[in-house]
C-alpha cells in the first residue's frame, strides 16, 4: 500500500489522550489497565485524582486486574448524588466485591427491571432538603440525614435523644421515614442503615432527636406503628455501644499496660475492665474490655484494631462488640434482695460467706460459683446494710477484698442464648476474614466472668449478667454446653451454673489459642509491588 494515500494500517491503534493525572497513578503502583479506566472516571468528573485518599489506592492495588476493573465499573455506576466523600465510598464497593466474591455472587448477572432494588424517590429527597436546609450523605453502608440542624447553635444531643427504629421494610427511605419523625420533634440526624449486598436497608435506622422530650413522644407514638399493611415499626430509646471485647491478649499484662499499649493506636479510650485469675491476682483471663468516651470512637477503634493488621504484644487480637444489655428499671432494682459478690478466693467457702453477711439481717442461701457467688437476704434492707459495710471489706484475711453491689434480675433466655449465637456467627465470620486465623471453631458461650461478656455493653465491671456460667473454652469430647446447668439448685437468680474448671486444650496464649498468621488470597496475581497491606 502506497504511503501517504490515507488509509490507516491495520496494527495501528489510535492514541487515546490522557489526564495528567494518569503518570501519578501509574507511579502509584497500579497497573496500567487499571489506571486507565480510572484515568476514563476521571474525565467523566464523576471523580477527580484528588478526591482519593492513599487508602483507597493501596487497596485498589491489593485486586487482580480483573477484579480492580469491576470494582471501578461498578463505582462508575453507582449513584454518587450525595456522596461527599467518595475515597471512602470506593473503599465500601471494594469490601462489597469482596464480600460478594466470597459468597460466589461477584459474577451475578445484572437484575432485570422487575427484579431491580427499588431506588430512593429523588424529587421526595430533593423536596425534604430544599424544605429543611439540611444535608444526605451516602456511603455504602448508610444514607444518613442531617447532624446538626442548620443554624444549630450549643453542643450536639446527649444521651437519651436517640431511638433505634427496627423492622422498617427493605424497600424504604428516608423520604418517608422523615416525614413521619419529624412530626414528634426537631431531628438532629437520621441514619438508615444499608446492606452493600442487596442494595437495600437493613431493616434498621437510627433517629437522633434535638430533646429528650421528642424522643421519648417518638417512642409513645411510632412504637407498633404500622407504616405499611402488615407492617409495624419497632421504637424504643437508643443507648450507645460504648465498650469492646478483645481476646487473646497476654495473660501477664495489666490494666495500665493494656491502657497505655491501646492508647498507641486508638482515641477516647477512658477505660480498661480486665478479670483477674482468683488465685493469681497479677493475671488477667486473656481479654479485656475496653470503653470508649463515644460510640463513634470505639467504632472507630473497632474498625482500626479489627483489621488484623495491628498485632499487640504480638499477639493477633479478636475483637468485637460488648454484647448491650437491658437495664432492670429502678422500681425492679427497688425490690431487690439478692446480693452479687465478685473477687472471691478458693478458701471463701459458703459457710463463711454466710456468716460474713448474716451479722447485718437473715441470709436464706449462699452460691457460690467460682470466684463469685449470690447472696440471699430475707429482707432488702438486710441486704442494702449489708453491701455498703462488705463492699471493699476482705472477709477470710487473705488480703483479697471483695466487691458487693445488688444482683440484676435474670434476663430472658431465649434473648441470651439468641445474642450469644450472633456473637458466634460474628466471631467466625472475622476468622474467615482473616485468613484462618483460629482453624477449629470456638465456642461463643458464657458471660464476662468466665469468657466474652454477654452483657457488658452499659455498665461497670460488675454485675450478675457478666458471671451466669463457667465457659469451657476448649473444644472438649461433651461439646460447649457440657455441663452448663450442672450442679444447679433451686431458684433463678444464678444458682443453675456449674463450678467445674475450664475444658481441656486452653491456650496458654489466651483464651483464643494459637494464631495462624495468614492473609487474604486471591485467583490471580495483584498488580505490582507495594510494601502496605491494607484492608478496607
């Protein structure tokens, strides 16, 4: 073929024109195919170069070609009206196409217009923020209204104006949860709760209001209400998670060390709650748990230390949430006469407890389990007089006093065993995360005493919630629940709980056994060489 005629070689491709930004992604480490099609987002202003952060590049750069470009495309597609920061909102659709390669759904084919997720009414939402001046945020995990109000002036709601709102249907928004809140009060914020995978909400939302007042008539009000045929909302007044557990810390360490060490890497720890061994008062039981000023910052801690790229002492950590805990109500609390004395030594037998306490009113019976045990007066004033002159008090002369306060009321079963299991399946879904951190399953029974606290999330260290059974922490021949209700008597309040020692097979590391060091992994090679492995 002639030069110079016109036509255009086969082989030769056209040259497509790149931001200056494309040079600063490819020295970034991503590959080239990948920096393109962001390079493409780019160009449509969906995105600039300077709205992502390292995070979300470092995480970008930890998929496989293939997976990277997915991941983008969805992002190309997603709704970012009210997305303000949309590092953060890359990062969700990356853990979301994690999640979902997990499950075997990331090569789901599209949804058809009659199976499609039904969207957000726009001109709803447009029309509630042009009427009340306040903002959405959109990330993939919530769609969150206001905070604070405009013009708001003073310090933000304390505890107290916030309701949780459950059983909303899956297919609703905030354009008609608004409306419906907004008439008991001012809303602070509105934060509905989203599931990546589906696409929907979770079922759930949070309502903060600028009073208690509107709170409390949200909850009079919206309580059973029914939104939709067929449909109530569930209402009731918020109280904030505060508090961590965290397993598999050195036995050896105390609550200073174990302050300082996570002061290192998280903000707002005021607290630090540790069981110590009753015969060896220098160790702890291998976990902790840790409170936070705020709930957004043990939110925050949780998701920093949950990583399983921070290691303490060592030692790969597990955390998770103290599991919440109803309050009895102050006229149930007024009627009590038992007493929960914790802090007991081997040689504190029931005989002497009970001559202990019965100088101060009639004792009906003693149990002890363990290093704790319940105290039954026949009268509540017996019992009050008695746990103002023992608490701080050591009854046997060892040198080891003992903490008093009044039991709580036995919480319903079926609520515990049912929180129990969700902490379960929360704890192997993170060893799966991780790798196969812990590759025999482990079991999630027991109270703070003993194991994870399942019911530690609004009180102080002591409690009956914290200390209803021994946990056997090992994996023994009868199973987890072998002999939970061994050795019971008569009566509800902590009586049913067996004295028997750990099972077998406990790890002189903690209560979480030996950790496999281990990381994610992935069909096909990530793209190029960088040193930080991060985790979104």
């Amino acid at each position: 073929m002639a030069e110079g005629n016109g036509d255009i070689c086969g082989d030769v491709e056209l040259k497509v024109e790149r931001t200056e930004d494309f040079q600063k992604l490819l020295t970034s480490g991503l590959d080239e195919k990948v920096a393109a099609k962001l390079d493409d987002i780019y160009k449509t202003g969906k995105l600039s170069h300077v709205d992502l952060d390292e995070r979300a590049l470092d995480a970008l750069k930890e998929f496989p070609v293939d997976g990277a470009l997915n991941v983008l495309t969805e992002f190309l597609n997603s709704n970012l009206e009210h997305v303000s920061n949309k590092s953060a909102f890359l990062c969700g659709v990356m853990k979301t196409y994690r999640a979902k390669n997990r499950a075997g759904q990331a090569a789901a084919p599209p949804a058809t217009p009659s199976s499609a997720v039904k969207a957000p009414d726009e001109e709803k939402i447009k029309a509630i923020l042009d009427r009340t001046g306040y903002s959405l945020d959109v990330t993939t995990g919530q769609r969150k209204y206001g905070g604070p109000p405009p013009d708001w002036k003073g310090p933000a709601p304390g505890n107290g104006c916030e309701v949780f709102c459950g059983k909303i249907p899956k297919d609703m928004y905030e354009d008609e949860l608004i409306p419906l809140f907004e008439k008991c009060g001012t809303i602070w914020d509105l934060r509905l709760m989203m599931d990546p995978m589906s696409g929907q909400n979770r079922g759930y939302a949070f309502v903060t209001f600028t009073t208690k007042d509107a709170a409390q008539q949200a909850v009079r009000e919206l309580d059973n209400y029914e939104i939709k045929p067929g449909k109530s909302l569930k209402v009731n007044i918020s109280v904030p998670n505060l508090r961590l557990f965290v397993g598999n810390i050195p036995k050896s360490k105390g609550k200073d060390e174990i302050l300082e060490e996570f002061n290192k890497s998280t903000a707002g720890l005021t607290q630090v709650i540790i069981y110590s061994s009753p015969d060896d008062k220098k160790k702890n039981r291998g976990f902790c748990f840790l409170e936070y000023d705020t709930h957004k910052a043990a939110s925050l801690a949780k998701r920093r230390l949950g990583t399983g790229r921070i290691k303490v002492w060592g030692c790969d950590i597990i955390v998770d949430w103290a599991d919440p805990q109803e309050e009895p109500d102050e006229s149930t609390m007024s009627k009590v006469k038992v007493l929960y004395v914790r802090n007991l030594t081997q040689d504190c037998s029931e005989e002497k407890m009970k001559e202990s306490f019965e100088q101060f009113g009639k004792v009906e019976r003693v149990k002890k389990i363990k290093d704790y045990a319940f105290v039954h007066f026949e009268e509540r004033d017996s019992a009050v007089k008695a746990m103002k002159e023992l608490n701080g008090k050591d009854i046997v002369g060892g040198g080891s006093v003992i903490e008093v306060s009044l039991a709580k009321p036995p919480s319903d079963k079926k609520k515990k065993e049912e929180m129990l299991r969700n902490r379960e399946r929360r704890m192997m879904q993170m060893m799966q995360v991780r790798g196969g951190m812990m590759p025999t399953p482990i079991p999630m029974r027991g109270p703070g005493g003993s194991g994870p606290r399942n019911s530690a999330a609004m009180r102080g260290p002591m409690g009956r919630g914290d200390y209803g059974w021994a946990w056997p922490w090992g994996n023994s021949g009868s199973g987890p629940w072998s002999g939970r209700w061994s050795g019971s008597g008569a009566g509800s309040w902590g009586s049913g709980g067996p004295g028997g020692a750990p099972a077998p097979g406990r790890s002189s590391r903690g209560p979480w056994g030996s950790a496999v060091g281990g990381h994610r992994s992935w069909a096909s090679p990530r793209q190029g060489k960088f040193v930080r492995q991060t985790q979104v």
